[in-house]
C-alpha cells in the first residue's frame, strides 16, 4: 500500500468558489414490491396502498423548506430515483413534476429521469410517464438469466424484462438498461450473454454494476456464493470490449453510452457538482461561495412525511471540512473514463490545484493516472485499483 501523503495546508485553507456549479435535483420514492437481498438503499417494502398524496404533499414541503439554499439557481436535470419510482401513479409524478417546475427554474433541456422495473403494471404506465415531460428511463433488468433473477431476488422474468424494453423503445428516445455481473453461480457464458441480450435491445445507455455485498442486506447476512475476483475482473473486461465493439462509449467507471447520450445527471455528481435531495433519506450536496455542505433527510418515509409536513425535513447537516474536499472530488472525478480538466478541481472545491499536486505526482508515479497541467486522467491500472489511487488524498490525520 503506497504512503499516504498529508494536505497540510488544506486543514486551514479557505473554500473560495468562484462560480457556483450546476445544480441538479434528486427525488427518492422509497417504496418497492420486494427488498432485494443485495440492496442497500433506503427502500421499504409497500405492504399496503402507497400513501401517495402524503408523500406528495411532504415532497413539496421538503421543497418549500429548501429554497432558501438555492434561490435562483437554475436546475439541470432531475432524477427520480428509490425504491421503484414507477410504482407511483402518473397522476402523482405529475404532481411533483408540477410543484417542481412551479418553484425551481428548469432549463429548456433539463434531463428528467424515472428509475422502473419492468414489472407488467409499471411497463403499462410508461407512455403517461413520458407524457409528463420525464425525458429518460432506467429499467433495472439486472438480468436475462432466469436461475439469475431468481437469485437476486427479482420479481419480474425474462418475458417481462423484453416486454419492458420494447414498451420502452415505443415511448422513450433515451433509456437505460441497469445490468450486474459477478452474481451468485454466475459463468463467464452467462455474464456474456447478458451483454449480448442487452446490445440487441438497442439502449441508448448501458450500466453495468459489479454485486457486491453491502452491510445490512440479506446477502451480508447469508452471503451466496459468488464468482472469485479474476473471474469477475474477466466478466468486466469483456463487458467493456463487447459495448466498445457495439459502439458505446465507456465514460465511467459502469457506464456506457451511445455517442451523445450519457446520463448528465450522474455527469452532475461525478464532476462534483451541487445536487438537492429531497424525500426520505435524500442526501444534497450544496454550495455557496464559501462553504461547501451535505445535508441528509429522515429516512423512514413515515417519519420523513411527519417531519417533512412539519417544515423541518432535514435530519443532519454539516459542512464539508477544506481537509476533506481533495478526497470528496477525486472519490467522484476519478470514476470518469476520460478524466477531467485540472481547472475543474479548483472551480468545485474553491481550493487552490497546487493542494493536491504531491497527490497527483505520487499517483502519477505509482501509475494510476496520467496528467499534464491541463487535463488528469486515470489510467487502467488506475480504473483497476480505484481505491488505491482515492487512498492517495485523504487527508492527514487531524
């Protein structure tokens, strides 16, 4: 393990925006059919009618309540995420659509995005969905594999999931199909032939997410068994060549697009941009010129709608320490294919680059990025031990 190189000076400097970055907007619906065993988002299972217009309501409040921290500024993108979002019915979407363009400043352009599943009943809603205005679908497939959705606890099957898709294609120029690899019993044969199944869907967008086993899951209660490291690293491999053969783009560490068709709202959070987070357990990232702060929501969705409806839905906050903003840029920044422009970490972190220039000539050295005064990439072997290289910029211990 390489040396860890302190920030001295970064412990008592200054956090000097020069500008404000883009602003997205992220919405958690907090419900779904069934937990998964490997998830570990904050999802509840809906064991009985969803309280929808409660929910509705508190998301406006939630909204009402943070305006003051981004007054003016314009919002980029909206991502409804969960639990699954497709759950709720187009009437409710529509609703919080509505509250949101009655309060915030969307561009002409703004990417809005709905997470689904491709169970029968949400498919049938994705017309409506598009009707609204949401732009952009993610349908969590996972897999093709029937034995493998079985394993991961999935509730639709292979008919459904090809059913989705082409209820996709008809409403939706732009979605995205969320794959995993390196699941339970997985082969190197079936890993390939989901990406296969996945290409000949013609997505404009691709995710392709290694399993792992978080705390708190099921899975970390009684883990499966599951490929070994090098059988996965191969899985990954031959995931990137066959969508490079196929023409998407590799533009973060799991995700590929066709040419002109990366999810700018996750582009927002990997550039390290400002995001407001609104519902149960919703985490924000927010800047003003001279501070840069977290804040999280209460995460049960009942005592979020009680605290919400209170006008106080936000459980903490706290601002991030000038010590900390060299690791909480690389930890995003670093994800991206292509790298990014130098000046970037000064124009989102408000410190001077010269901060983290030892850092950046050890992992240079070390070979996990390659950099000149313009523009930092990493290299493969960088993409490879991503955790060596973020080790790298943490700060020295206070």
């Amino acid at each position: 393990m390489p040396t860890l190189l302190p920030i001295p000076s970064a412990r008592h400097a200054q956090v000097a925006l020069p500008a404000l970055p883009p602003l997205a907007l992220y919405v958690h619906i907090p419900w779904c059919v069934r937990k998964c065993p490997y998830c570990d988002f904050n999802s509840h299972e809906a064991r009985a009618d969803l309280p929808e217009q409660r929910y509705v309501a508190a998301l406006t409040a939630d909204l009402e309540h943070a305006l003051p921290l981004v007054w003016g500024r314009r919002v980029y993108s909206v991502f409804f995420g969960g639990g699954t979002p497709s759950l709720l019915s187009a009437r409710a979407l529509g609703e919080i659509l509505s509250a949101i363009r009655s309060r915030l400043p969307l561009t002409p352009d703004a990417e809005i995005t709905l997470e689904a599943n491709p169970g029968t009943m949400e498919a049938r809603k994705f017309a409506d969905f598009r009707a609204l205005g949401i732009n952009r679908l993610s349908l969590g497939i996972q897999s093709f594999d029937p034995p493998l959705l079985k394993a991961l606890g999935r509730i639709h099957d292979e008919r459904q999931a090809r059913a989705a898709i082409e209820m996709a294609h008809a409403s939706f120029e732009t979605f995205n199909l969320d794959l995993m690899y390196g699941l339970p019993g997985q082969t190197a044969a079936q890993a390939e032939a989901d990406i296969r199944a996945a290409i000949e869907s013609a997505p404009t967008h691709v995710s392709a997410y290694h399993l792992t086993i978080e705390p708190n899951t099921y899975f970390h209660r009684y883990p499966p068994r599951v490929p070994d490291e090098d059988a996965c690293a191969a899985m990954q491999e031959r995931t990137e060549a066959l969508l490079a053969q196929a023409g998407f783009t590799h533009y973060e560490t799991s995700a590929f697009a066709r040419p002109g068709r990366e999810c700018r709202h996750n582009l927002n959070y990997w550039r390290f941009g400002d995001y407001l987070g609104i519902g149960a357990g919703a985490h924000s990232k927010l800047s003003q010129r001279e501070r840069i702060f977290r804040q999280a929501r209460y995460k049960h969705p009942r005592d979020y709608m009680d605290r919400a409806l209170e006008g106080r839905p936000v459980q903490e906050q706290h601002d991030i320490a000038a010590a900390d903003l060299p690791f909480e840029f690389m930890m995003n920044a670093a994800r991206l294919i292509q790298g990014f422009p130098a000046r970037l970490f000064q124009e989102r972190t408000g410190l001077p680059m010269a901060l983290a220039w030892k850092q950046l000539d050890s992992a240079a050295a070390l070979g996990l990025i390659e950099r000149d005064r313009e523009h930092i990439v990493p290299t493969l072997r960088g993409q490879r031990f991503l955790n060596d290289l973020l080790q790298l910029f943490l700060p020295a211990q206070r």
